[in-house]
C-alpha cells in the first residue's frame, strides 16, 4: 500500500467526480484500512470549477453513516461550503 510503501499521509476520496456516497459499503474495506494503518481520510465535497461533478455524492449527510459506523476514523471533508 501506498501509505507503508511510499509514505503517504492519508487516503482521499472524490465522491462528486468518481459518482459514489462516502456511506456505499463498497468504500468500507478503505475505511477499514485507514483506520488500520492509523491515517485520515479526506473528502472532496464539493465540484469546485467543473461541470463533470455531481453534487449530491457530497452531501455531507452520506458521511454520517460512516461516522457511526467508524467512529474512531479521522474524517477531514474538504471545500464543505461551496457552492
């Protein structure tokens, strides 16, 4: 993995532009493994400058599921005011 390999700090998700809630179970297994490896997770809320987003994947009501269910995980949610 990247974060053992290479160094990396933390894994980051784009909702908006890859078309997936932060709460769909399919994410969970990276969940599983930031918290593991002990980083943060980062999400990108919101389609800054792009018309090839969707907003409703960043809605941050689709993290509270993730929140529950990985209370322990460090949450970040980027760009959470815009638009």
């Amino acid at each position: 993995m990247a974060v053992t390999k290479y160094g990396f700090k933390g894994l980051k998700f784009l909702p908006v532009y890859n078309f997936f809630f932060p709460n769909d179970r399919r994410a969970y297994p990276f969940y599983e493994k930031a918290l593991e490896l002990n980083v943060p997770v980062m999400f990108h809320s919101a389609a800054v400058g792009s018309t090839a987003a969707r907003m409703k994947y960043g809605h941050p009501m689709y993290l509270e599921d993730v929140v529950m269910d990985f209370p322990k995980l460090k949450i970040c949610i980027s760009h959470m005011s815009f638009p």
